[in-house]
C-alpha cells in the first residue's frame, strides 16, 4: 500500500485506536462514540502522543504538493458531526444537498437522523437519494420514500428521491471504463453537495466510504448497473467479473460527478462507527468486531477514504473487516481515483478535539 502523508503530532492516531474493544466485546449499537472505559481514555492517549511527537522536525517529514487535509474527531455526536463540518470552512452557494444512505431495513447501520439532523439543517439540506438497481425495501420509488419516513429521515428535513422523474447523463473524460454517468434528475437542481458517509466494509467493493456513496449512490438505478458493469451495460445484473474494473469505474463515476458540479461545491464527511464488514443495503449486517472511531472530513474523497483505510488497518479487532477488504482489493479504487486526479491517497490528518 502506498505510504500515506501524516504530519507531525496531530497525526498520531494508532494509540487513539489501540483503546477500541477487542472482537468478542460486544458493541452497544449507539451513534454516539463509544469511549475507552478502561485505563487511560483515548483522549489521555492522545495527548502523550502530542508531547512525544512535538520535537518532530517537519523538515524530516514525508512532504508532497499533492497532500490533503483530512479532519478528525473522536466525537460522534450531532455536535461533532457539526464541529467538523465548520473545521471545513465551507459555503454553500445555493441549494444544498446531502447524500446519505437511507439504510436497508430491518436492522442496516445507517446513520441515524438524531446524529445528522443539526448538520442537515445547519445547511437547510435536503436529504437526498436514488433507488436502488438490487430489489429489497428500496428498488421503487414508494417503497423507498416509506424507508425514508420510517427511518425518520423526513422528520428532520425534505427528502429527494432523485431518481423518482427519470435520469440524466453527464460526461466523463480522462476514464478508460466510462464514458458518462447516469443520475437521477433531480440532481441537476442543486448547485452544492454534502456526501455524509457512513464508512463500513461491503460484500462487492471491499469497503464503502466517500467515493462509493457518491459512485453508486448518486447513481440513478440504471447507471448503478452500468458502474458495476464497468460501463459495459444499463439494465440486468450488477455483478461482474472483472474485480478491478468495476472499481475503476466506481471512482471513474465520482469523477465525472466531481468534475460536472465543481470540486469547490461538494465536501465529503465520513463517520466510522458501527464498522461491521456489512454495508447498509444489508439489511441484517454481521456486527462489528471494532470499537468506534470518529468523524473524518475533507474536500478529497480519495484522502478521506485512504485515511479511514488507514485507520481500520491499526485499529483492534480489524481482522474480519481487513479480510473483507483484501479479498476484494478495494484499495484499488482509491489507486485509480488519484491516478485519474479525482484526489490524493497522501493527507495530512488534523486532529480537532480540544
């Protein structure tokens, strides 16, 4: 795996993750942040590794034009979830979107409205989505609004089923899988986006974060079929056989999204809680065998995943997650992502807890 950039004290976070649970503590379900309760706590953790890195001489440091910034807290609360957001100094210039899943019922490990409801409406978001191309509780667009009120999401802002009025195609250019994406209609009325992830592993992608939550998720149920087709077909079967080349088109996706509403006009927040080797269209995921991380952001997708990978790898209890991953190579999006300049897999992580 490439070497990732991370400078200095603010930086240092395998002791932060070294507190998490092992894989046979069971885990309370909770959004919030599930803190070390023996020993030192993980802020304490921190803290050392603070006063032991500052001597660090920057200079001696791996550095790179190309570097990210990536934002973190330990806080996964509606207030952290905020805190980070405004880390990011972002303004939205119109209407604001924000991608979520909606989360397969019965159980899924969706993010729940009590934690993202401030953020949503700290924006005057809209929550927003696409039908799914797989069948289950999400694949018609009145099946899909009841998950979104049964699942509270239409509480606590207007929810957009993109896909509901049809689909449009945008260009992409510099891929060697696709040509275009294809996304519900509705994306085209908003000028700013807000992908709030909830990063996890996945039974096809090896791990879904940033880019497959804009990659198939913006995608409208027919261009779902097409990435993971790897741009070979729009209708039938989302499986494929050629491993590397549907995750080439799932960042080559998020490229051409990136590309067609403007870099400076989307920001990308992943929450690492609940990190079960199942994605949220399982509506019955396996449960996690590690303890909660935080909240990490930034305006690079490909940083803000690599820095969750990276994250996973030092974590305690990782195995079945890691497993998941390696078996499907999913690092081999984010290589393509930066070798098409969507971001960089090297980022300096800056911690925001006080």
């Amino acid at each position: 795996m490439k070497k990732t950039m991370i400078l200095s004290a603010v930086c240092t976070m395998a002791m932060l993750l070294s507190t998490g649970c092992s894989a046979n503590e069971p885990d309370s379900g909770s959004q919030e942040n599930n803190s070390a309760t023996s020993g030192e706590t993980a802020e304490d953790q921190v803290n050392e590794n603070t006063e032991e890195t500052a001597a660090v001489d920057p200079a001696e440091t791996q550095t790179d034009e190309a570097s990210s910034t990536v934002y973190f807290t330990s806080d996964i609360s509606a207030s952290g979830l905020v805190k980070i957001y405004d880390a990011l100094a972002w303004t939205p210039q119109g209407n604001v979107a924000v991608k979520i899943s909606t989360g397969e019922p019965p159980a899924s490990n969706y993010l729940r409205p009590e934690l993202i409801g401030d953020l949503v409406q700290k924006v005057d978001g809209t929550i927003v989505e696409c039908n799914t191309a797989y069948g289950g509780s999400r694949s018609s667009s009145a099946m899909h609004k009841q998950v979104a009120e049964d699942h509270g999401f239409t509480a606590i802002a207007d929810f957009d089923l993109m896909d509901e009025e049809g689909e449009v195609e945008w260009p992409v250019t510099g891929g060697s899988r696709l040509d275009k994406v294809i996304v519900g209609s509705h994306a085209e009325n908003y000028s700013d986006w807000i992908i709030l992830s909830h990063f996890k592993g996945h039974a096809m992608a090896g791990f879904g974060g940033a880019i497959k939550n804009v990659g198939i998720g913006i995608s409208s149920a027919s261009g779902k079929v097409y990435v993971h087709s790897a741009g070979t077909r729009t209708s039938g079967s989302i499986m494929h056989s050629d491993q590397d080349a549907w995750l080439e088109a799932l960042a080559e996706m998020v490229s051409g999204f990136s590309d067609h509403v403007g870099k400076e006009h989307v920001i990308y927040i992943n929450v690492m809680n609940r990190l079960s080797v199942d994605c949220d269209c399982d509506g019955n995921p396996a449960e996690p065998d590690i303890h909660d991380i935080g909240i990490l952001a930034s305006s690079d997708p490909v940083a803000l995943d690599q820095a969750c990978v990276d994250l996973i790898y030092q974590a305690e209890g990782n195995e079945s997650l890691v497993r998941r991953m390696e078996s499907k190579n999913g690092i081999h999006t984010l290589e393509h992502a930066e070798e098409i300049g969507l971001g960089s897999r090297t980022y300096e992580l800056v911690k925001i807890d006080e």
